[in-house]
C-alpha cells in the first residue's frame, strides 16, 4: 500500500501576487498538483508551471477538498489553494474533515499555511479599525440559521466589539445586510465609522468610508468586507481609527486592581 | 519646509522570516529608518542592512510612535515595524493618531502593510478552528476596564462565537485568564475544543490541544494565544476543527429564506 501524501492548505492573502508569504509560496512549489477556483490562478503561472492543476467553480468546494484527500491517499503531496486564509471560513475545515473519515494510517499529513485574512487586509487600507477586540461575522445564511447570525450581532453589538462582516451581501442575499444595519444601529451612534473595502490589493480595489447611518448597503457586494467601528473609533483625516484603550483607564492603573469578585 | 516623508506600519507576522509577505519585505527595503522593538529585527538583517534601525523596549510603544512622525515629518522614510498584524491591537493606532494631531500640510503619508495575525497563525497550528464567526478578545486590562472586557466574554461566550484570547496571562495578570474561563464555561460543554499555541513558526513554538475544563491557565503565558471552538467545534485526530455551519441547515435551503420579520 502507498503510504499517504501530504496537503498544504494555503491561504494566499487578499489576492495580489505581494500579499502572499514566503512560506506560501514554497508550499505551492513543493506540490505535484494544485487545487483551486480558477481566479486564484492567476498571478501564480510561474509558481505552478510544470505542476499538474485542477482548477474547479466557486460552488465546489467540496468537491476540491475530496479530490485533495483522494490525491493525496495515492501518496501525492497537494497544495488546496484559497484566497485570503484557509481557514477563515475557508477550505480547512472541508479538507479536515473528509481527511478525518480515513483510517489513521491512510490519512495524509495536513500543513496548513495561514494567509492574511480579509478582515486584516480590508482594515489596513481603511487606517487602524481593528487595535481593539473585535468579531468576525459572516452574514451568509446557506450553511446557518439566521437566527444564529442575529444573535451574534446583537451580542457583538451590544458588547462593544468592532464588527467584521464577512459575504456582507450579494444578488440573492439582499435583506441581511440592512437586517444586520438595524440591529448595530440599536447600539451605536449614527456617526459610528463604517469603512467598506471591495477586492483589496487587487486592481480594482475600492476603498470607502462612511458613516453608520449614511451606509447604502446597494453599495455593497459579493466581493466586500465591511468593518464597523466600535463606540471609540473615531475618523483621522480620512482614517478610521479605534483606540486602542478607552480613555477611563490609565496606563499601569490596572496591575494594581484586585480580582472582580 | 520639508514635504512630509511616509510611514510604512507593517505586520511582521508571527515571527519566522518565511511569514513575511513580500510586500512588507518591499516595504522595509524601501525605507530609510526602521523603529521596532529589538526582537523584531532578529531575522530581517539582510533587509535593514545599509538602513538606519532604531529598538527601542517593549513598553515604549508611543515612543516608537512618535519618533516615526517626527522622522517622516522632516521628510525621510520610515518603516514602523510589529509582530503579527501592526492593525491588531498594535502599532497602527497610536501612529494614526500621532500623526493626527499634525496640520494636514505636514502629515506624513501613512500605509499599513497587513501581516499574519496571532489568530490566523495559531489557528493554522491546531487545524481548522477558525471555519465560523469568531471574537478577538484581549485579557489585557492595561487600558480597557475589566467590567468592559468580561461583558464582551459573555457576549461571544453566549452567541456561540468562536473565541481567541490574546494576552491571557502574564506574571502580575494571572487571574484574568481563569475568570474568563469561568464565564465561558457556563456557556459551552467541557468537552469543548481548546488550543494553546505559544511562540507560533518560532524556534520556541509550542502548540497544545486540550478542553476547556482541563485547560490549566498555568501553562498559558504571555506568548500564547488560546482559542476555544463553539458547540459545534470537535477533534479530528489530533486536530481541532469548527464545521462551516450548523447541522440543522441545508446548503441552498436558505437561498430560498425570506427576511426574518
């Protein structure tokens, strides 16, 4: 019997060839064949030149993940290939879990190779959203209850965590994103600094920034992570900015204090 | 006067050279000082070489702040480095708003090169944790009042979030970390998934994969991160893997789901 193979789960970043990490990069070439959507492709040809590469449609995630744990039972090392981080809300967990139905000794070896993740690349062209605790919430109702979602925001919301929604919207998921806007709103100014960032770091990046209230979710799609501050976050020029402290506590105060009862 | 230099705020990543994205490497060759704390340049001698370097200590991060806008204000280029992404819970903000309080005239250009962030990098350690909406949360009450961050435990505890913790403990904050467990706790199984990963793609690295009632908050420190999956997060082999959805949904079954009222 073949002894199994290996497969790299790769993040590689939002998406321009510069974004991807060194690490990545070695993984993809010490791969027999490459897995992947299409579009992840390109700007990788001389990375996978003379590389066998199977690319598959949006929708077929699973399908890729099985087709990696399948090459790689022959004994193939794989490279799966998805943008931003494998797993954040990504291939990682499809690839775990078919590789997990296998017996011990025919399951491949499983490296995953993290990537930098959407909500990090959007929030760096925006200034500095995130230097403070913050959720990531995909507004995607195909694989979980909305009503799950819903609690989520509202936890998120009245807690005080910078929001991230992931899939925030797209042609036929149109109600959830306004869904979404009305429950935050409850709990946040209307001036509450709202930055929407489309395909970061490819060319046609689009960068806006607005204002809870003067949000118009038209102007979200499929292709945009929308990152909403907290009650600190504040505009610098045209910067949105969240602190990182809130203005109560002093620097040191707290080594002092006791344990909350 | 001088035209206004530009900052370079850039994510390192977790550590090891081969995190680095090229376009942070891009980045640090393309400035003539680069501020960090001294850890940080171990690895990036080749990039600083012929390139003024200033350390200064782990506490003075506003002082590495402001000598960045003081040197980009006479005109020259800097490069601010960080661990992980500059964005989370680094330096990105102060320097943000450092560089605020100039008139626009003498504001430096400000670009923030996203890095690999703590959680992406642990996550990639532990398997695929991160497949569902997740909570950042720092058990630092350095500058955040500890009522603040316990109410956003419960939140993310509560609504099922995925939830990381950064800066779990350290010498003199050893009681924040078991309290936060306690409150997570009453909301998840004992037999909850948990990961502690410390000194990630460092020489030093250590993963461990436990659950949250045997979790030992002794064997956390500074250098770690935890992350403790959702109810639906199991162990795949030795791996810890949160599912993409939730059972009870099937895919396209929500495609048809009209608004919520």
């Amino acid at each position: 019997m073949t002894a199994p193979g290996r497969i790299y789960i790769v993040g590689l970043g939002p998406g321009a060839r510069e974004t991807l990490t060194m690490q990545a990069q070695q993984a993809i070439q010490a791969a027999e064949v490459v897995i992947g959507y299409g579009i992840y492709f390109v700007g990788l040809e001389d990375l996978v030149a003379d590389r066998e590469t199977i690319a598959l449609p949006l929708t077929q995630e699973a399908e890729r993940a099985r087709l990696s744990v399948e090459r790689a039972a022959t004994g193939q090392t794989v490279c799966v290939i998805s943008s931003g981080d494998a797993g954040v809300y990504g291939m990682a967990s499809l690839v775990f879990e078919m590789a997990g139905e296998l017996p011990d000794e025919r399951r491949p070896e499983l490296v995953v190779v993290p990537g930098i993740s959407a909500v990090n690349a959007c929030a760096s062209l925006l200034g500095a959203p995130l230097s403070h605790d913050f959720a990531v919430i995909s507004l995607s109702d195909l694989l979980t209850p909305w009503p799950t979602i819903e609690r989520r925001l509202t936890a998120a919301a009245e807690a005080d965590f910078v929001i991230a929604l992931y899939n925030p919207r797209s042609q036929r998921r149109d109600w959830q994103l306004p869904r979404a806007l009305t429950i935050i709103t409850a709990h946040r100014s209307a001036e509450t600094p709202v930055g929407i960032v489309r395909s970061a770091y490819r060319p046609e990046q689009q960068v806006r920034v607005t204002t809870l209230s003067q949000l118009d979710p038209a102007e979200v799609d499929m292709f945009s992570t929308v990152i909403i501050g907290n009650t600190q976050t504040r505009f610098v020029g045209p910067w949105i900015v969240t602190p990182r402290g809130y203005p109560a506590v002093g620097v040191g105060q707290q080594e002092r204090a006791s344990p909350p009862r």
